[in-house]
C-alpha cells in the first residue's frame, strides 16, 4: 500500500493545481506508527490513493454504529484474529461511506479496494481519536480526503526506500477489480505547511495550490487539530525530507 525506485515525477502525465474536492486531513504518523506503515505500502505498492479520486464521505447517520459494523466485517476486520493487545485496522474507514467498498454506500462513490491490518491498540486508539476531532459535529456526507504526515523514520513512508508489505496486512478488493492490468504507476507530491508539517500526496494527479487549507492533527490543541494553509509543494521528492 513497488512499481518505482525513484519517486521523480512522470513527465508524460499532466498535473494540474486545483483546489481540494474536500476538506484535506493530515494524520500525525508519530502517534500511529502502524498504520501509517500499512497505508504507505497500499498507496505505494498498490496505488491506493491514486483510486481515492473523490474522498470520504462521513457517516453521521441515525444508523452509522450499525453500519460501521457491517463495513468492519466487509473488510475482513470481523473475523481476523490479532492477538492480545493488538486491534485490526480496516480501510476505507469503517466510519465513511467508502467502508467495506461501499457494502453500505448511501449512493456515494466507493473505493476499488482497501486493506485490513493488526496494528497495536494504541496506534487504533490514536487514530480514532484523531478522526473523530476532526470529524466531529460535521453533517451526514460530509466529504474529506486523508493523507499521512510526520512520517519521517516510518517504514514505507520513506519516498527513498523500497516499500515491504506487514506481516499481518490483507488486500481486499472487489470482485470486478481483482487485477489491475492497466494501473498507472503512483506518482508523489509533497508538501509543507505552514507550522512546518510535511505531508505527501501518492497517486493524485492534481497538485493542491499553494494557499489550500489543510486540517493538522495536533493533540496538545484544545481542538484536537487546527486549520492551515499549504505554503510549499516538491514536485521532485529527490529533494523531499519528513523533516
């Protein structure tokens, strides 16, 4: 979650600056480790946010415990054992209408595939927490497109080395996109914001603007995060760093 060593730019492919579809989420990878190792490795290995065209859609529906239920054992999260002190990790977010590739969709797009992982219980814990400051008195579809920051030292999140797959990680895909014969190779964009918190794009073809506001986590704000804006972008991540 290699098809490139190197992580140059495509020249072939045209990118173009736009403006977010949604509200952009940056996950603070020191706090879950894990999981950002997991979803490094699907958006590396496998493309994963190249197919995220259109975000999450949140679900704040009267029935969303019922739902993210359904969407956990779509994913294969109900039914794998990690063991003690370990917690499984679903993607899409069993909290989106993308969870479980749309077993419950509400008529919003849904993701070609996704992945389960055991990751320890803190990593979980951390994780949740920062969806949910983030997420927090948003409507029913509110739409939002997650990426990793502070992946400095994180395995498969270094733009340098080659990706490895988890020992416990599972792809799960849908039935009519179990092989990707025509899968275009991801390609990076990083950025940096405002308080300095780097963050990369694999896969999107389309750059954010300079100016875009992004949501940083940040656990020591009252808020649990705040709003920034984007003030520089690498288009070569030969010359990107975490730090």
């Amino acid at each position: 979650m290699q098809r490139f060593a190197s992580m140059l730019l495509f020249a072939a492919v045209a990118l173009v600056q736009v403006e977010a579809r949604g509200d952009i989420k940056l996950f603070d990878c020191s706090k879950m480790k894990s999981i950002c190792s997991a979803a490094c490795y699907y958006d590396r290995e496998l493309g994963g946010d190249s197919w995220m065209t259109d975000g999450f859609n949140y679900d704040n529906s009267a029935d969303k415990e019922s739902h993210k239920s359904k969407r956990r054992a779509a994913i294969g999260c109900k039914s794998k054992n990690c063991g003690s002190g370990q917690s499984c990790d679903e993607y899409p977010f069993a909290s989106s209408y993308q969870g479980g590739l749309g077993v419950v969709g509400g008529g919003y797009p849904t993701m070609r595939d996704g992945f389960n992982v055991c990751v320890p219980q803190g990593d979980q814990s951390s994780q949740g927490g920062q969806l949910k400051g983030f997420v927090s008195g948003k409507p029913d579809g509110y739409n939002y497109e997650p990426h990793v920051s502070n992946a400095g030292g994180i395995a498969n999140c270094d733009t340098k080395q080659t990706p490895s797959e988890p020992a416990t990680f599972r792809h799960v895909t849908t039935p009519q996109n179990r092989r990707r014969a025509n899968a275009q190779p991801p390609i990076a964009q990083g950025y940096e914001t405002q308080s300095g918190v780097r963050f990369v794009t694999f896969g999107k073809r389309d750059i954010y603007s300079l100016g875009t506001t992004v949501w940083t986590a940040n656990t020591t704000h009252p808020d649990g995060g705040f709003e920034e804006p984007i003030v520089r972008h690498f288009s070569d991540l030969d010359g990107f760093s975490w730090e």
